[in-house]
C-alpha cells in the first residue's frame, strides 16, 4: 500500500484542524523516507509533528470527558422528569379518587333530593286537600253566622245552630293548625332541598375543576414522556460519540507513544499509514446510530470536524476554565 495516505483520494473527507493536516503531511513525509531508508530525517519529520498528536491526543481526551459529562446530565436530567413524572402520576392517582367519591356523592345527593322533590309533592298536595277543605268549613261557618233577617228567623227555629257553629269553628281551626304544620314541614323541606341543591352544585364545581387540573397534569405527563424519548435519543448519541472517540483516543495514545520514542519506534510510523488506509470499518461512526462502522481516516476527519466547531471548543474551553478555577 502507498505511503500517501486516502484522506485526499475519493472524495474522502478532509481533516478540518490544521493540527490533523500536519500530522497527515508528516506521516506520509516520515514514510516516504524511510521508504528511502533516510531514517533520521524520518525521525526529525516525526519529532516535529510531536506536539501536533500530542494536541490531538488532549483534544480527543477532552471531548471524551465533555461527552461524559453530556451523558452523566442527560441521566441526571431523565431520571429528575421521571420522579416528576411519578409525582404527577400520584396526583393524578388523588384526583381520580376525588372524582371517583364525588360522582358516588352527587349521585346520592340526586337520588336525595328526588326523594325530597316527592315529598314536596305529597306535602303540596296535602296543603291543597287542607286549604279546600278550610275553604268549604270557613264557607259553611260564614253562612251560619249570617246576620241576614233570614238568618236570624231560621235560627230561632234551629236551637242547635250555635253548636254548630261552635263545631265548624273547630273544624276551621284545626285545619288552620294542619295547614301551618304542613307549611313549616314544607318550608323545611323546601330548605333542605336548596342545601342539597347547594351541595350539589359545589360538589360538580370540585369535579369540573379537579377534571381540568387532571387534564392539565396529564398533558404535562406527556409532554415530560415525549422529554423522555428525546433525551432517550441524546443519550443515544452520546454513547455513539463516547464509542467512537474513545476508539480514536487509543490510537492518538498509540501515535503519541510512538512519537515520544521516536528513535526506537520510527518503523511503527508504517503500521499508523497502514491503518489509515484500511478501507475496513472498524471504528463507531460518531455521526450515526452506533450500529455502522466506519474506517479510522474517516472517523479521525468527522472527529477533528465536530471537535473544531465553535461551540464545542467554547464548552471545551469553559471546563478547563472550570477546572484551573
């Protein structure tokens, strides 16, 4: 295999850092002379690109530990929503109680009140019977203390109208009594079924209300589940990219060591090429599900890629500012 390395061969991407771009143009100038058996130009090209990798390798190193800490919030963070999550669930749990005892309430308090409603009726219907029943006694004691001259002759021939009106007095009199007893049991009743009718209308203003707290608590559930799934799928791709640098970490560790015993290593400088020109995937690809492999030149780029953009260089830069603090 050439000593040229693919990074610029099939449209292959390219390193993005100019640290990556050094240790490419090293490596394929270290191998080129000792293709030509110049060994110590080999070795002065590699000591060079020394602290190029060595870059490299802390970078690497540092995404590691940002991607960690990325993974440990993630975690933290599902398992703070699914505690909510079951609080939530247990309020609900209350609320449905609180219905559940509540529909149980008005249903008696409506069969209550159908059972009051017909009382009612009976007592209406009684004081009706009683007020005719006054009516036709005070008719027939209005006729006997007529005061007409017919009246006064026809009571000299009745010697029993003055216990007959004494009678019907009586008859008046105890109708007035049954007629002011049903009144005030009317009126009690009548009471009773405004208290009812007042419960009840509490009673489905609490339900309304614990339906529509109900509602909003499982909305809310929901939307904390659909935080779940997504934080489910970063974590997913958290892991991706931990594989995946991880694996570059070991081979930054093996060039850095490599370079640091330049001399006694040198010849291991065509086992590196040689690797980054194998075509077989055997490296998590850091843009993907965590199931596809990609080659080592390819993963090194998309690598080098991601750790280069702003963003992550200024969360890079913010954690070693947290940990010189």
């Amino acid at each position: 295999m050439g000593n040229q390395i693919q990074f610029y061969e099939k449209n292959e991407l390219q390193p993005t850092s100019e640290a990556l771009k050094t240790v490419v143009a090293g490596l394929t100038e270290a191998a080129t002379y000792l293709d030509h058996q110049r060994k110590e130009e080999a070795i002065a090209v590699v000591t060079r690109m020394t602290d190029d990798v060595t870059y490299l390798h802390t970078q690497t190193i540092q995404g590691e530990q940002l991607y960690k800490t990325e993974q440990r919030k993630v975690t933290e963070a599902v398992a703070a929503i699914i505690l909510q999550s079951g609080k939530l669930n247990a309020e609900m749990m209350k609320i449905q109680t609180q219905i559940s005892d509540l529909e149980i309430e008005i249903k008696k308090g409506d069969v209550n009140m159908q059972e009051l409603q017909q009382h009612l009726e009976a007592l209406s219907h009684n004081l009706s019977n009683s007020e005719r029943e006054r009516n036709e006694h005070q008719r027939q004691l209005d006729d006997l203390n007529d005061s007409s001259a017919g009246r006064i002759i026809l009571s000299i021939f009745c010697l029993g109208l003055d216990r007959a009106i004494l009678g019907i007095k009586s008859l008046v009199d105890q109708d007035a009594a049954r007629i002011s007893i049903l009144r005030d049991e009317i009126n009690n009743y009548q009471n009773a079924l405004k208290e009812d009718e007042n419960k009840l209308k509490v009673a489905r203003n609490l339900q309304v209300t614990l339906r529509d707290q109900q509602k909003h608590y499982e909305g809310n559930v929901t939307a904390l589940e659909k935080q779940v799934e997504e934080l489910h799928q970063e974590e997913k791709n958290t892991r991706t990219k931990l594989a995946s640098i991880t694996q570059i970490s070991g081979f930054y560790g093996k060039l850095k060591v490599i370079c640091e015993n330049v001399s006694e290593n040198i010849t291991w400088i065509l086992d590196i090429i040689d690797d980054l020109n194998d075509d077989q995937p055997r490296i998590v690809d850091i843009d993907a599900s965590g199931v596809e492999l990609v080659p080592l030149r390819t993963a090194l780029a998309r690598l080098d890629s991601l750790l280069n953009t702003p963003q992550i260089q200024q969360t890079i830069a913010a954690n070693e500012a947290l940990i010189l603090a």
